[in-house]
C-alpha cells in the first residue's frame, strides 16, 4: 500500500501582514497533479487543514476544489484530521455522508474511535485518526480516568484503539500532537505551557506507521516510521533550511518497508539575506527577487526608512532587521528605570551612540554634543 502523508497546510495563513492563498494554489496545484500522475491508495492530511478555526472564505474554497478533484474525480480514499488551529466542531459536519464518496473527515477527539478500513492487495489496514485533544477533553470523553497532561490523554485515546484493533492486523495511526524528541519552529502554536503538551513516541509502538501532524519541520522521532510530514509551506524564517514536501509510505504484507520525502517548488522561495544597506543596493548587486525575505542590515550608522527603498527590487521583503541591536547583550548595557535617573543626559547619550554603532565617542565627539547641550539650554533659558 502507497501512503501519502501530509499535513499543517495552513490554508488562509497570513505571513508577516502578507497572505498565502497565491502561495498555496500553486502548491495544491502541484500536489493535484503528483496525484493524478502517481495516485497513491490513501492521501492523509493530519491536521491544521486550516490556519484558524473560522476560516476566510478563499481558503475554504481552497480545499472545496482540491478535494472535489482528489476524492470525486481521482477516487483516492482521503483522511482527514482536526489539528489545533481548526474549528474541529465545524469539520465535522456532514462526516458521515462524506465516508461514502471515500472522503474521511475526523475533527474532534470522541470516547469511541474510528476505525477505517482499506484493503490492499495483502488485505485490510486499519487508520486510526486521533485529532488534536487537549487533556480537558479527555477528562471529558473519560471522566473515570486521572489525565493531567497531553501525554496522559494520547495514552488514554492510544490505549482505546489497541483495544479495537484486530489482532495481526496492519494499522497506522494518525495524530496531531507535539511528540517528544521533535524540532520546533517559530511558525507552530503552542499547545500548553512547559512538559505538560510532550508525547512520548513510546505511545506509539505497535502500529506499522504513525503519521503526525503539528510540528512544521519533516522528521521521525523515536523510530523510523512516527514521522511527522511537515508544513505544506515555510511559515516563518525560522523554516528558511526546511525542505518542505510530503512523505511517501510503503506497507507490504508485514508493514512499514520504507519512506521517501516528495518535494515541490514553491511559488516564492523563503529566505534571510544580509548586507549593507548601500551594498544591497548597488546595481552590481542588485538581484530582483519575488521571494518572501528578512534583510539584515549591518550598517553601524542610523538609516532613515530603508523598506520601501528595498522594495524597489525586492518587492516581498516582509521583515528588516538590523545587526547591532540583535548582537546586542542587553544585560550589560541596559540599566535599572531608577539609575537613569541618576545619570547625565551626557552619559546616557554616549551609551546611546555605544548600542547604535558599537563604537565609544571620541573626544571631538564628546565636546560637540556638550556644545549642542549647551546652546540648547541657553535658547530655553532665552525663551
């Protein structure tokens, strides 16, 4: 059996001020075509189908026309799961009638799981979708039982489908949730404060393949088959070395044989430059780009609106930074509210200038701003 595995698509996402839907047609399109040309057997989504519970209609839209083309028209069984950011409530609706167009929706946790059941040419295999499920809901769902964290509730909701699940029988779990051992990125919601939203990937054992949702970067944790696929997109600058996609699973007769990742070409490429602000801007220099960026500037000096000059070439820079204030060691610079008042508007300034261009005033310096202090003080005192 072929398995597609994705997830954190994150449709109607805003980067930066900056909306995706562009981004992600030309994405969805690709993944449109790999299916036509390559169908797998099933097409998981694991969750964070959409980038907020209620969603814009551009997105919804969105994934109206892939599924009309994937599920109706391709015939390719596809399973759907309810992450954090999706109003699992609302994907819910209608479940039911979809099953019988072979369109799996599962957006919220219940007591009794699901249970679907796809047949390759070695027989059934059995997914067990577990949506994203806070451990007051699972208190809810199993009132009997003492759940405390995210772990305790995944080992509740796990423990439930081991006890359904056919004996000698191939299975692969889905699930959203933060499994210890991951790498995060910038662009994730977080789950819950401290240990208490980790999973262990011990839960897991058993199951030929486990296909996780939530966290942006492609990778395994714990074993070789709990994998998490990765975000449709880069979704912060945090994710510029991610090379996004969707993964590939293979069961035989026994199970897992093997994985491979499925990359596509986004329309705008995510990147950091650096440089300074003349150089960037120099026509030797100057290579236009679309792409979404973060320009670090390391200029020492002050640099009055530097975006909309850049733009002029690189119409999508979404975030300008500047060196010096992010090597800057706050804890030996930045004093108590009540020393500042303590010190001269001298000394403050000379610091000042220290932060701005990591350089100590020279004499000459010095005794200009005294002299402007100076001529200040006798206008006021004019006046």
């Amino acid at each position: 059996m072929r398995i597609l595995h994705t997830a954190d698509w994150h449709l109607g996402r805003i980067f930066n001020k900056q909306y995706l839907t562009e981004d992600q047609h030309h994405i969805l399109k690709q993944l449109e075509n790999y299916l036509e040309e390559t169908p797998p057997d099933v097409l998981i989504i694991a969750g964070d189908i959409y980038d907020r519970s209620i969603p814009p209609e551009e997105a919804i839209s969105l994934l109206d026309n892939f599924l009309n083309k994937v599920v109706l028209k391709l015939k390719i069984p596809t399973i759907l799961l309810g992450g954090n950011h999706d109003g699992q409530e609302r994907m819910s609706f209608g479940s039911r009638l979809m099953e019988n167009a072979g369109l799996y929706v599962v957006g919220h946790a219940t007591a009794e799981p699901v249970q679907i059941c796809i047949n390759d040419k070695y027989g059934p295999v059995y997914f067990y979708p577990v949506p994203y499920a806070t451990p007051i809901t699972c208190r809810d769902l199993y009132p009997d039982e003492e759940i405390k964290t995210h772990h305790d509730g995944m080992a509740k909701l796990v423990d439930v489908v081991r006890s359904i699940h056919p004996e000698d029988k191939r299975s692969v779990l889905i699930s959203h949730s933060f499994v210890a051992g991951g790498e995060e990125s910038d662009s994730e919601r977080l789950l819950g404060v401290g240990g208490a939203t980790v999973v262990s990937p011990s839960l897991f054992q058993g199951f030929d393949y486990v296909a996780l949702g939530h966290l942006h970067r492609p990778q395994q944790v714990g074993a070789e088959h709990i994998r998490y696929s990765g975000s449709l997109l880069k979704y912060s600058f945090s994710e510029t070395e991610h090379h996004k996609g969707m993964t590939l699973v293979e069961l035989d007769a026994a199970g897992f044989t093997n994985h491979s990742q499925i990359s596509f070409t986004p329309l705008r490429e995510v990147r950091k430059i650096e440089g300074n602000f003349a150089e960037l801007l120099e026509s030797g220099q100057i290579q236009p780009s679309d792409d979404y960026l973060q320009v670090t500037l390391l200029d020492k000096g002050a640099i009055l609106d530097p975006l909309p000059r850049l733009r002029e070439f690189y119409p999508n820079v979404l975030e300008v930074r500047r060196k010096i204030y992010a090597d800057l060691d706050r804890s030996d610079s930045v004093k108590e509210p009540s020393d500042f008042k303590l010190r001269s508007v001298e000394e403050l300034f000379a610091d000042f200038f220290s932060q701005v261009t990591d350089e100590v005033l020279s004499e000459d310096q010095v005794a200009a701003f005294a002299k402007a202090i100076n001529e200040n003080k006798t206008t006021e005192e004019a006046n």
